[in-house]
C-alpha cells in the first residue's frame, strides 16, 4: 500500500480509533467525464481473425486477489473469530503528525500508558462482577495478559462479563463453537462452583438467542482448565448489536476471583475448517474466480520497526504460542489467522499462491524511509526465509515440514511465486537487500520465479531484474492514468531491456477523481476522493486491466487492492469490499463486479484484432478464444460519455453469440449499504444490435456500444 503516513493521517478518529465514514450518503466528488477521453472519436470497427494468424497464450494467472490485515480485512473481518480482544494482546493507537516533528506521532493510545498495550476494550462485566487485567497468572508466555474477575461476597443474582464481538455479533440459524480458558485464584478458591453458561444476547432487549450451561466440577488452580461447547441455534435476530456472555450464579461464586483468556467463538466457517474464513466473505472472494493469492502483504509484513515485523514462525501452531503483534495500520494483530491459515485458504480455493518474505526492511510510524538489515547480518533475514520455505514445501523428514506436519498438514504445499519483500522502493537499501535474498533463494530453489518489489520508482536506483523472474509495481491513481497506460506494457521487455521480465499489477485501483493537476493527494480531500469504487473507476480499471491481458507474454498476473474493509474501522478506502458483522450489510462494489466480470471470461488464447475503422479510445478491447468450449470473448470498455457504433467482423461464422454488461445511468454511481445493487453485471439487452448475414464464411455484428460500459460478448463458433 502507497503512502501510510498520509493515508493514516486522512482517517477520521474517535476514542483512539480510525472510524468510518457515513455510507448512506452520495460522495463529494463528482467526475463529469475521464479528462484523457477522447470525445467524438466516431464508429469502431473491428475485424477478429478466428482462424490462423499469430495467437499468444493468455496468461491463466491474471485475475487474483491481494490480502493483508488492513482496515480489520483479517481480525474482525476475513477470521472468522467473533470475539475481540480475545486474548489481551494489545490495542489500537491513532497515528497524525505531530508539531515541530517530521512523520507520524502516537497522538491517541487506547492504552494511555503504553500504546498498544493490553486493554479491556470490548469487554464488560455483568451483574456485581468487578473486571481488570491480570500479568501474574498468564496463559502462557505469549499470552501474558489475561482477564480478572472477581466477585464481592454480596453478589447476587447473575455475574459474569460479555463481549461485544468486532462491532456486533451475528445471531443467525448455525452451529457456534465456543471455547476458554479458565483459572481459579488458589487463596480465594471455595469449590462452590458447579456450572457456567455461555450464552448469545441482544444488546437492546433481554433477548437471550441461545444459552447453554456446562458442568465444572472442581477446577485446578495450577493449570488453566479449557472449556468447549457448540451452540446449535435456530433463533435469528434482528440486527448484529448482540453480545456473548459467560455468566455464573454469584452465590456460587462470592468471594472469590478467576482468571480468562484466549475466549473465542467460531460460527460455521468456510470449508468447515476449524480457526477458519468466515463463509460469506470467502465465497465473496471465490465468487471473483481467483487465480492466485498474494500474502501476507504489504506494509502489514514489514512492521512498524524490524522487531515487529510479520514473523511467520509466531503465526503458526497453538494458538496460546501466538503472541500477536502490533500491525501496520494503527491496531494490533492476533496472527490467529497465520501462514498455515493463508496457505489452507489457498488449497480451499485451489488457488496459486503468491508467498511474500520479509526482506529486511521495516517501516516506521515516523516516517516510510524506516530501518533496513545491515548488509552484513543479512544472511539472518534470508535463513528466515529459507526456514518458512521449507515449513511450507518441506517434506517431513525437514525440520519444518515435521513442524508442519505437526501442525495438521503433512502434506507440502508447492510454491511457485516468492515476493522479496513489499514496496521495498521506499528504501534506498534493496539494491543490496534484493541481491542478497534473490542469490539465496534462487540456489535453494531454483524453479520458483521470484518477484522484485522494486525496478525504477526509486530516481537512486533501478533494479536489474534477472530474467525469468517479475516486478511487482502498485498503483492507486486517477481514471485517466490508467487509460494514458493502457498500451504502457506492448513491447515491454524490449523498450525496456528486461527481456523475460514478466509483470505481476500487485495493486491498483483509482483513489480519486481527475484533477487538473494530476496529483494524486493522500489525505483523502472530500473533493477529489474516492470512498466507494464507482462505475467511473472500474471503468479505469478494467481499461488498465485489458491493457495487461493483451500483452501476456509481459503481464501475468494483476489484482485489485485493497480487498476487504470493516465499515466500522478502517485506514484506506476505497476497496473492493466493505462488511460489518452482518453478512447482510455486506457491499460488493462496482470494482468488485468488474473483477469478477472480466476473470470469469478468460480465453485460452489472444486472437489478432485489426481495428478497419477508428483506433482506441473511447473504445478499448481484447478478444480471446477459449479452445474448450470453442468460444470467442471480446471484452469491450467504453470510457466516453455517448455511445460508440461498433461493427465486428469475424472471418467464419459464430452460431450464436450472448453478453453481460456493467454500466448504469451516473458513471459516478457507487453500491453502498443502502443500495447494494446499484451498479451490478446484467444481461445485454441486445434490442440495439443486429447480427448481418453469414457469407463468404464470414459473419459480421453490429452494436451501439453504452457510454461508460464493461461488456463481454460471447460468440460461440
């Protein structure tokens, strides 16, 4: 991700957290039109060659999907755990610059005392029960912090303490597994209790969805006792403002104090795995037809400094050897969801996995030019590397793939695709970084292409990409960047001397309207921002995109980014899709649907398209075949604002052709909570097209193609 010091300082903050915008209201910026469109270009005609001529193999890897825990996309969104702060590992911050000092400063600490810090936030207590943190009884060495209880000997009724799950929790007809971890104080201990019953309430009635008790029997006081249970339950509530609570009987328990932590409960998760994706979400992000994962980032891999940065071996395992850690974008991660997660959800998706490795740089909260790895201690960086390579592809005779295998997954994972590092531009060190970690790898394994974060955006520096080998390059621009790039990668390699070179589009999308300027302003300015991606913007985008699906032998890979954002708090907008913990305020934006348009009709080859009349612009297009189903794509993306005759002749004839369009009557029209279809994929109606008669075994068709519109035709042969 572009920029994090601006992008943090544009959130807005309330209590020490960046929070949302409104969602039900029309943006401030408006765009008229896309200012490098070029108006009054005339009628398109095109000619597809289907039979000889020079084809190319598409690149089958083009449409996939980027991910890191930004803007609670993993923690309080993707993971499906409902509980937060489950394990008092720590806190949010609020970072903005601070007077007299260059960079970013701690300007609000949800723990006062030491930023993110263990808190109580999200907890309370029930009835007379009196909650705190504890350090003297921990859970284990990485989960040092737990959750106090204690209850005065004129307690009556109901005790306990609820938690407010990421922002609501949703209570709907499935099976929640619910587990904790649970320790007596010796000195205090009576032996009186006999039951505790977790359970899921309304936030705003005394609506009890579902409870259950279970018996406890006498409880050690030198080990934690865990407790699990699963929650059938057939109630549906309302609304997400709900709670889970444990609760005792306070006679049961006066007088005495009890310790808790790593609290969880799971709902239905996708693929029925155990720690896993919340289902909707994860089939939002199949539904895409992915082709690949890029994990675990970004900046959330390189960390606020070298010590906290993203350490695989601290994701995987037990959850108490989980220690979490403070993450890139103002809160702190529990790293539940850890590599073997990300690596499951590949398999779950049957999907290529693009791993990035630390390369040791990390950012800094006072600046993005943050500390590197001396040259000479490098080689620690690059065992850590070669350590989490071998947990994923080791067999387990290997020292890490037994640890794997340990960890429920005996089977290696291939790796294809290794990123050194994450926008390491932003460093004046990847020249040595990158020599150093590519060598290393590259001689422990010598198959795998192995993708360069950096090339020329550093005016210090390029880097010599080896050949065989990817640059990543990310951009978050206006429309008219991506159509002034439109033709950027056609020949490349050879304009550029970095012959087989291939190209991952790592991350783009449009951030905000064209300006005059041209500048690209970070802090969100409500007249130019983007929030929601708009028709306008996927517009941009999937002109962008064509541009790479027709140089595959250049692009191979691209996906939009960021993917997920909570509503409830965020650092970055736009995304692709915005959730609460309410399935059903899930938005799927405009951009979302282009993706998904564009990846679900990908040909198996390019076919040559001479242009007979017009040129690009307004009008941009691809056409492949699929050799399976001896069909032919022509993706069409009309930027302008009025409608384009186009005529397509075809040097055989098609039996019958079909199409889907995205478009609507506002090309800043956006899908918000209030309107979650505004702007989706729908039939063509093809009332304004007319298909000429088949001669001279040719055929030919004619269509006025909507201003700012998406469309994919299908002719079948």
């Amino acid at each position: 991700m572009l920029n994090i010091i601006s992008v943090v300082v544009g959130a807005l903050t309330l209590s020490g957290h960046a929070i949302g915008r409104r969602v039900d209201r029309r943006q401030s910026s408006y765009a008229d039109y896309i200012n490098v469109t070029s108006p009054g270009a005339g009628p398109v005609g095109l000619h597809i060659q289907t039979q000889g001529g020079q084809r190319n193999a598409t690149a089958p890897l083009f449409y996939g999907l980027m991910f890191e825990d930004i803007s609670h996309s993993i923690d309080g969104g993707l993971y499906a755990e409902m509980i937060r702060n489950r394990a008092f590992q720590g806190s949010g911050v609020t970072l903005g610059v601070a007077d007299g000092l260059i960079g970013n400063d701690i300007l609000e600490s949800e723990n006062p005392i030491v930023p993110f810090g263990p808190v109580l936030d999200g907890w309370r207590p029930i009835g007379d029960a009196r909650l705190s943190l504890d350090v003297l009884h921990p859970l284990s060495d990485a989960l040092p912090t737990v959750l106090q209880m204690s209850v005065p000997f004129n307690a009556t009724g109901e005790v306990g303490f609820l938690n407010e799950g990421w922002w609501g929790v949703d209570v709907r007809p499935q099976t929640y597994n619910a587990s904790f971890y649970m320790l007596p104080n010796t000195a205090r201990y009576t032996k009186n209790m006999t039951q505790v019953t977790v359970s899921l309430r309304s936030n705003l009635t005394d609506d009890v969805w579902i409870s259950k008790t279970i018996p406890t029997g006498n409880l050690s006081t030198f080990d934690y006792t865990n407790f699990a249970t699963q929650l059938e339950n057939t109630a549906s509530a309302p609304n997400s403002n709900n709670t889970f609570a444990v609760t005792f009987n306070a006679e049961e328990l006066a007088g005495q104090t009890f310790y808790f932590s790593l609290l969880s409960l799971f709902p239905e998760t996708y693929k029925g795995r155990a720690n896993g994706m919340r289902k909707d979400l994860a089939q939002n992000l199949k539904d895409i037809n992915p082709a690949y994962l890029r994990f675990p980032g970004g900046n959330n891999l390189e960390g606020y400094s070298i010590y906290r940065r993203w350490k695989w071996n601290e994701t995987i395992g037990d959850l108490r050897e989980r220690p979490g850690r403070v993450g890139d974008w103002g809160y702190y991660n529990t790293d539940g969801f850890g590599l073997l997660e990300y690596l499951e959800w590949t398999e779950d998706m049957d999907i290529e996995r693009v791993l990035a490795v630390y390369s040791g740089f990390s950012l800094d909260i006072f600046g993005n030019n943050g500390t590197s790895w001396p040259e000479d201690r490098m080689q620690e960086v690059l065992q850590e590397a070669l350590d989490e390579l071998e947990y994923v592809t080791g067999n387990t005779d290997t020292k890490f793939g037994a640890l794997r295998a340990q960890h429920g997954h005996p089977e290696p994972f291939t790796i294809d695709f290794v990123e050194i590092g994450n926008e390491d531009w932003f460093s004046d060190t990847y020249p040595y970084r990158f020599k150093i970690m590519y060598d290393g790898l590259k001689k422990a394994y010598p198959d795998v292409t192995f993708i360069s974060t950096a090339y020329n955006e550093n005016p210090k520096y390029n880097i010599s990409i080896p050949a065989g080998n990817t640059w990543d390059t990310h951009h978050y621009e206006d429309p008219s960047y991506f159509l002034e790039n439109f033709d950027f990668y056609d020949n490349w390699q050879e304009r550029t001397n970095n012959p087989n070179v291939t190209v991952l589009l790592g991350e783009y999308s449009v951030f905000q309207i064209d300006t005059p300027d041209g500048f690209i302003n970070f802090t969100d300015p409500l007249d130019r921002h983007i929030f929601y991606p708009r028709l306008i913007s996927a517009i941009a985008e999937a002109v962008y995109a064509l541009g790479g699906e027709r140089n595959p032998n250049v692009v191979r890979m691209q996906s939009y980014a960021p993917t997920l954002q909570n509503f409830n708090n965020y650092q970055w907008t736009p995304n692709d899709i915005a959730f609460t913990a309410n399935p059903d305020e899930t938005v799927l934006s405009v951009s979302y649907y282009e993706q998904l348009l564009l990846a679900h009709f990908r040909g198996t080859q390019t076919l040559p398209v001479t242009n007979t009349k017009g040129d690009f612009n307004p009008l941009f297009w691809v056409a492949t075949i699929d050799e399976s189903l001896n069909a032919v794509y022509l993706k069409i993306v009309n930027a302008g604002n009025t409608t384009t005759p186009l005529t397509v002749e075809f040097d055989q004839p098609y039996q019958h052709m079909n199409g889907t369009i995205l478009t609507s009557g506002d090309q800043n029209d956006f899908n918000f909570r209030n309107n979650q279809t505004a702007v989706m994929p729908k039939p063509l109606d093809m009332a304004n097209s007319s298909t000429g008669s088949a001669s001279n075994g040719s055929a030919d068709f004619d269509w006025n193609v909507p201003a700012f519109s998406i469309t994919v035709l299908q002719f079948s042969l």
